[in-house]
C-alpha cells in the first residue's frame, strides 16, 4: 500500500468522524462561516445521547472542535445556552387537549385555558391528543379516558386546569396526574416499552351490551394487540407452536406465554365453557377494561 500506510478497521461502535472543515480557500471559509455559527449554537444546545457523548466528542477535526468548545457570546450563565421554553411544548410539541366527564362549567374553563396556553381543545379524542382532563382523582372508564392512558397521555385532575388559569401558564403536571395506571402508561411511553397488549392476539365471541365491541376493539388496537377474525383452536399444532410472549405479563406466570384470548360477554345470561389450554385462554369483556384503567396485564382465574 503507497506510503505503508495500514488499512484502518472501525468498529460497529465506534462514532464515525465529521469531514474536515479546513478552509481550501479564505473565500470559501469565509463564506461557510454563518452556517458554521448557526450549527454551532444548535449542536451546543444538544443534550449527551444515551452513551454519555456530546456533539464535540463525534468529530476528529480540531477545528469543529474549537467551535462547539467555545462560550456562546454574551453568555452570562450555562442555563443561558438554550432558549426557556415552556415545560409543557417541551415534552412533546404543542398541547392538545381532551376534557372527560366534565360538566359544561368545567368545559368552558377547560376552552380557556386552551387560549391562554394557545393549545388545541378537542371534542373527542384523536392520536394528537397529549393531556386528557377528567374532574375526579380516579381513573374513569370513560373511552376518551381508556384511550388517554393507553396512547401514553397525560391524565390530570380538573384542579390543573385551576391552577394553570390562576398563574395564567403551564403548571407542573406531575402534581396533578392520576396515579397507578395512567402514570404507569405514560412512563412506559416515555421509556420507548411495547404497548400493554403487545404480541397478544383476540378474537370477540358472541355479542356485546354492556361494553361495545367497537369500543372493545378500539381499546385493544389502542394498546397493540391484533384482531382475530377465527376462533382460535386450542389444541391446534399451529396455536401452540406461536412462541410470541406477552410483555407485560409478570415474568413467573404462565400467562406470559399466553398470546390468544377469546372475549366474551360477561353479563350474558348464558356463558361459553371456559377454556386456559396453552396458549388459549378464555377472558370476560370486563377483563380488557381492568387491564386498561390500571394498565397491567392482569391474571385469570378461569381454570
């Protein structure tokens, strides 16, 4: 090889360097410099990734080096390298609300406070849904409520909405958030983890009063299951060689290993033979609303 040189063998790990930024010419630095400023401030107001690395610590050019390692002009403090903005755009772009249960009281101050805050209010619920105002402290069974936790939503008491017209700004949700299972959801969005009914598959038996099967239906797509349109059989080869599991099943119960559960009614005056055979297992309608308002995988006690 010309001049010795050894070939070099980057690991899969290993950050790729940045080009060089040398000027060619003094035209051409010159002309490059306010794009260099802009990303200057941009990359100085980037957080480390998840291995702890910065901007700086992905390039081998001395020179970019020097630009993301110099103080901002006119920098006062390190909280002043990035703009204020207000905690509630921060975590997720603009706010877009949904209120649940409330009265028409309750309503209008909820469309005030969209004002002020120059967020959406919607009359149902939708995927840009990101704070969902109920007027209680418990979890509702409502559908915009259900549909709130297992899309990862913000679920607040209606004290919020007071607070937030009081200081006429986005208060602290965490103060108001209803606990166990939307805050259980919401962390679990946050954290990048597979929807509550992720790798469980279910077919709807029967038919339905008490709790509709389109809103069944919506709620288990909500939280990632699948819809089967057959009854699945459970001593089927084809049933119990599925090696999917269910996430969030506790770790020692054998329903982990269960993926396909037939639904039905369970105010129906005539109730199917139950089945748990394998990987089929039989569940009340009730059963999915449980799961959803505390978001967990709870256990069967069908035998």
């Amino acid at each position: 090889m010309p001049g010795n040189r050894q070939p070099r063998v980057r690991s899969g790990n290993e950050p790729h360097p940045a080009p060089a930024t040398e000027p060619a010419s003094g035209g051409a630095w010159a002309h490059s410099r306010a794009a260099l400023d802009r990303l200057e401030k941009l990359l100085r107001c980037s957080r480390c990734n998840i291995f702890g690395l910065r901007p700086v610590d992905y390039t081998d050019s001395e020179n970019m080096k020097s630009l993301l390692l110099l103080p901002e002009k006119n920098e006062s403090s390190s909280t002043s390298q990035c703009p204020v903005v207000n905690t509630c755009q921060r975590r997720g772009g603009p706010l877009v609300l949904v209120g649940s249960g409330l009265s028409s009281e309750q309503q209008k101050m909820l469309g005030e406070l969209a004002a002020i805050l120059k967020a959406k209010k919607c009359a149902e619920f939708d995927s840009t849904v990101t704070h969902v105002i109920i007027p209680g402290d418990k979890v509702q069974s409502t559908l915009k409520c259900m549909l709130g936790i297992l899309n990862g939503c913000w679920i607040l008491k209606f004290e919020w909405v007071r607070a937030c017209l009081q200081s006429k700004e986005c208060e602290q949700e965490e103060k108001y958030e209803i606990p166990k299972g939307p805050q259980r959801s919401r962390l679990n969005k946050e954290q990048l983890l597979p929807k509550l009914f992720d790798g469980c598959y279910f077919f709807f038996g029967g038919t339905f009063k008490h709790h509709p099967k389109d809103n069944l239906i919506k709620l288990v797509t909500a939280a990632g299951g699948q819809i089967l349109s057959r009854k699945p059989k459970p001593d089927s080869d084809v049933t119990q060689t599925i090696n999917t599991v269910a996430y969030h099943a506790k770790p020692d119960s054998d329903q982990r290993f269960c993926t396909q559960y037939i639904i039905y009614e369970d105010l129906s005056n005539h109730l199917p033979e139950r089945v748990r055979r394998g990987k089929v297992w039989m569940a009340p309608s009730s059963w999915i609303i449980d799961c959803v308002m505390s978001f967990e995988l709870l256990p069967l006690d069908n035998k």
